[in-house]
C-alpha cells in the first residue's frame, strides 16, 4: 500500500536546518499494524504528517497504491487524503456543539453524502465500536475514552484504506488506553491498515510491526 523511499523533510530555524526525516525507507502492506516509536522530537509526528499528505518531503519518493504522490498537486493530494486516510488525534478533536453522530457525520457530508445517509452510516459505525447507546450524547457528556472512540468513528465512517493514529492514548489513563489498543487491534484483525505513532514503547509493542525513529532515522524490529 505505501512506499517510502529515501524520504527527506528539513526544517530551517534561524540560520541551523535540522532533518527531520532523513533518508526514510519504508514499505506499509494492506492490513499491517504498525506503529512508528520515537521520543519527543525525533520525527515520528513529522514522518506521519507526509505519510497523512498533510506535508511534502522535501525529497524521495512516496508511493500510495503505486502511485507517486510526490507529483500531484494539493488539491489531488487532497482528495487521496480525503478519501483514503483517516485520522485518529490525542486530543479527539470533537466540536462539542454536535452530537456523537453528528461528528461521526462530518466527515461524509463534507463529501457530498446526504444527510439521510451520513447518520446512518454514523451510527452503524457507533454501534459496531461500542458506542450505539451514546450517539446522541454531546462530547462534554463522555468520558475521555468514550470521545477517543467517537473519535475513531469519525475516521472509519468514510471507510478508508489506512489510519493514521497520532498518540491516541495519550490523553487517557492507562486502563482507557487499554480500552482504545483493544478497539484498534480489532479493528485490524478485521482487515484495518494502521499506522499508529507512539513515544509509548508498551503501547507501541501491542503492534505487529515496530518502527523505531530517532534524529529523524528508521531502524525497524519485527514483533510478532
């Protein structure tokens, strides 16, 4: 599904230019679990912001099903990344004047569904993590790992080929977190793609595959 090959991405601050990704190689197949583990600043959230077409390498190639991404422009970077990938954030990102399936809907009106059919795509996708029996609720009315999981719902209801999980437990105490890497995992054993970045080595051991980054380099760790 995704190709990076000897992926470049430099910072400039002040007169010093740091590499934040350098030479990245690396190949993602469909329905892999991978997560991407680093400390603070070594690159892990600047590697996925390419990955999620959210930036551009300064150099390499990024092939997303063999295509090379690197070549399009940003209104069709946009519409793979619309399309394709969906995103998990820490910090759930919910707009808190609308309803679980309200924000579970975002996603698919944004993209020309009717509105018949974006709430009952949203609220099938609630009912199948857990979340049927809140999907009226207001963000403010759920708990941390309940928003987690609207969350989640809002990036598979336009049923994309990956997801990208930028430190999805972060916000949540430990046993939540548990909650949330038991949702993913079964959201792979059913088929997901997932990239998950983690500075969280226990969470990131939860994967099939790990990648570890540091000054902006790979080296990788088969797990299971």
């Amino acid at each position: 599904m995704i190709e990076l090959r000897s992926l470049v991405k430099n910072f400039t601050l002040g007169e010093e230019t740091i590499t934040a990704v350098n030479h990245v190689e690396l190949e993602v197949k469909r329905g892999e679990f991978i997560a991407v583990v680093g400390p603070s600043g070594s690159g892990k959230s600047t590697l996925m912001t390419i990955i999620g077409l959210l930036d551009r390498a300064d150099e390499g190639t990024y092939l997303f099903d063999g295509q090379d991404v690197t070549q399009l422009t940003d209104d069709e970077q946009a519409e793979i990344r619309n399309k394709k990938i969906g995103f998990v954030f820490q910090s759930f990102h919910l707009l808190q004047n609308l309803s679980a399936v309200e924000n579970v809907m975002v996603p698919l009106l944004y993209g020309g569904a009717g509105e018949s059919r974006a709430r009952e795509a949203a609220a099938g996708i609630l009912e199948r993590i857990g979340m049927g029996n809140r999907k009226e609720h207001l963000p403010n009315q759920l708990s941390g790992g309940q928003q987690q999981r609207v969350a989640i719902a809002r990036a598979l209801v336009g049923e994309p080929e990956l997801i990208l999980a930028d430190e999805p437990t972060g916000a949540l105490d430990q046993n939540t977190g548990r909650e949330i890497m038991k949702l993913l995992l079964e959201l792979n054993e059913e088929g997901q793609t997932i990239i998950l970045i983690t500075h969280d080595l226990g969470i990131a051991q939860q994967a099939k595959r790990i990648v570890y980054i540091e000054d902006g380099v790979l080296r990788e760790e088969n797990v299971q």
